[in-house]
C-alpha cells in the first residue's frame, strides 16, 4: 500500500509541475484562457462525485483493488498529458485535457478514498 501511495504523491507532483506551462500550452495553439478554468476545475469535480461512489465500490472490489484502479486511471491520465505535447490540433487538445483531467479526479477520488479506508481499517 506504501508503494501504490508513494507512486501516486510522484504522480500529483508530475500535475502540479505542469499546471502553471498550461495556460502556456493553449496559447501556442490558438485556444483562449477560458477553457482553463473548466478543464482543471474537472480534477475537482470528479475526484468529489468518485468520493461519493468509492465507499459502494470497496464493498464490491475491497480496498486494494479500488486503489489499484484509481492508480490505473491517473497512470491512463499521465499518459494522456504526455501524448498533448505532440497534439497541436485545438478541439483535439481541449478535449485530451479535459479527459484527462477527468480521469485523474476520478482516480485520485478512488485512490484517496480507500487508503482512508485502509488506514482506518
């Protein structure tokens, strides 16, 4: 459980490292700044309404899968940010950003949610 833990903080630092080149990022292709505030206020959005389901899904998975999936979601999510360096296409890029960042929220929500549960257990 250390270990799954661990890989998600070098996980959340990897985002945090790049939030502040994103505005950067849209600029050089054409997007306006509006489209920030939706596409990184998704992580929160999700992460909050995976919380709500995470306790149903422990029941059914148990603890460790439930962290299992949620660190898959955010490696699927990582993956997603690394191939948007190579996209230059505008609708493309919004839509890549906004997926991700919708699947990091619902890992991250899974993930913290049964490592409470876990360290509560």
């Amino acid at each position: 459980m250390f270990a799954i833990c661990f890989i998600s903080a070098i996980k959340e630092g990897f985002f945090i490292l790049w939030a502040p080149f994103f505005p950067k990022q849209l600029a050089q292709r054409g997007i306006s700044d509006y489209y920030y505030a939706p596409i990184f206020t998704s992580y929160s959005v999700f992460l909050l309404l995976a919380s709500f389901f995470a306790g149903n899904l422990m029941s059914k998975w148990g603890r460790k899968n439930t962290m299992r999936v949620g660190n898959a979601l955010q490696a699927v999510a990582s993956l997603l940010f690394i191939v948007l360096n190579w996209v230059y296409e505008p609708l493309t890029f919004c839509i890549m950003s906004l997926l991700g960042r919708i699947l990091q929220g619902i890992g991250a929500g899974l993930m913290q949610t049964a490592a409470l549960g876990e360290a509560t257990a």
